[in-house]
C-alpha cells in the first residue's frame, strides 16, 4: 500500500490518527477551495463551509463506511453542504445547482494557462522517461499504449514469447516509475 494513498490516508483518518487527519486536510483542502469558490464565488462562505465540513468529518469518521473513492465522495459530500449553506443564506430561496454552475463557474485565462503548461511539462517530461528506455522497452511500450495491441499480439509482432513481452512491459513501466519519482524528487528539490 502506496504510503500517502488515499486509502492509506483514509485508514489513518478512520482511525483517528492525527497524521490521518493532517494528510487528507493538506491533500484535499486546497481542491476543494478552488470548486468551492468556483462554486460559490464567496471566499468567506467557502472557507467557513470548508472548515466546518472537515470537522464535522473528523467528528462523524467513525460512522463512515468504506469508501470506494475519497477524492469524488469528498467533493460530493462538500458541494451539498456548500448548496446548503448558500441556500440558507440566501433567504431559503430555493438554488439549483445549473444556476449555480451558470453564474458562478467560470475560469480565467490563467487557469487554462497553467493547466495547459502543467500538461506540457508532464508529456515532455514523459516522453524523455520513455526515450531512456531500451528500444525493445519502447517498443513494446508503443505497441501496448500506442497501438493498442494485446500481449499476444506483441508477443508475434516482436517474435518474442508471451511471458517475455509481459517481463519486458514490466520492467519498462518500472524504470518509468522509478524515474518520474527521481523526477519528482528533482522538481521538489529546485523549488525549495
């Protein structure tokens, strides 16, 4: 189990470990920020509703079941209570949620350009992993993901037996994830 994983996170939360706690509030707090302010268009509402909703989530850990997908029951869960409290502001006129995404949920130019450049940097950053690799290792790599060719079929076009391809595969996706934590480690170590 990864170590910062969600359901590594999750665990230690239900658990009622502090770190828990620390993990899922630093992980998530931020993107929920973000679409609650996309949502609301309310700093205030949205900081306020976000505090509440991850005490009152610390206070109810105990009853909460198993969860599949922390990231999308976290936003579900949030935006209901974000609808809530706006509706309660607003005098209990009644806010569906299309007039909500209709007046509040807009993106700047900005965004789009660090989207776009934050993708960027990732495809290229992947395809100089990918280039290190040995040419059987992209070679099979462009078949599987580019292709879209099963190991059976690499295995005849490559005139390698099936178990070989699936060593090869391995050991390709591997190095690719070895290197991207080196990576990572790289691009935390020149922002600090």
């Amino acid at each position: 189990m990864e170590l910062h994983s969600d359901e590594t996170i999750w665990y230690f939360f239900k658990k009622g470990e502090t770190n828990g706690f620390s993990l899922l509030f630093k992980k998530y707090y931020p993107q929920l920020h973000v679409y609650g302010l996309k949502l609301s268009n309310n700093q205030e509402i949205t900081e306020d509703c976000l505090q509440n909703f991850f005490i009152q989530l610390f206070e109810d850990r105990e009853k909460e079941n198993s969860i599949k997908n922390l990231k999308a029951y976290l936003f579900v869960s949030f935006k209901r209570r974000l609808i809530k409290q706006l509706q309660k502001n607003q005098k209990n006129l009644p806010i569906s949620e299309a007039q909500l995404f209709k007046t509040n949920f807009t993106f700047s130019a900005e965004e789009i350009s660090i989207h776009q450049e934050i993708q960027f940097l990732c495809t290229s950053t992947l395809a100089n992993l990918i280039n290190n690799l040995s040419p059987r290792q992209k070679e099979v790599l462009y078949l599987k993901y580019y292709s879209g060719m099963n190991s059976s079929d690499i295995a005849e076009v490559m005139d390698m037996n099936y178990q070989s391809v699936l060593n090869v595969l391995q050991k390709a996706l591997s190095k690719l994830r070895k290197a991207s934590e080196n990576q990572q480690i790289k691009n935390i170590l020149k922002k600090s």
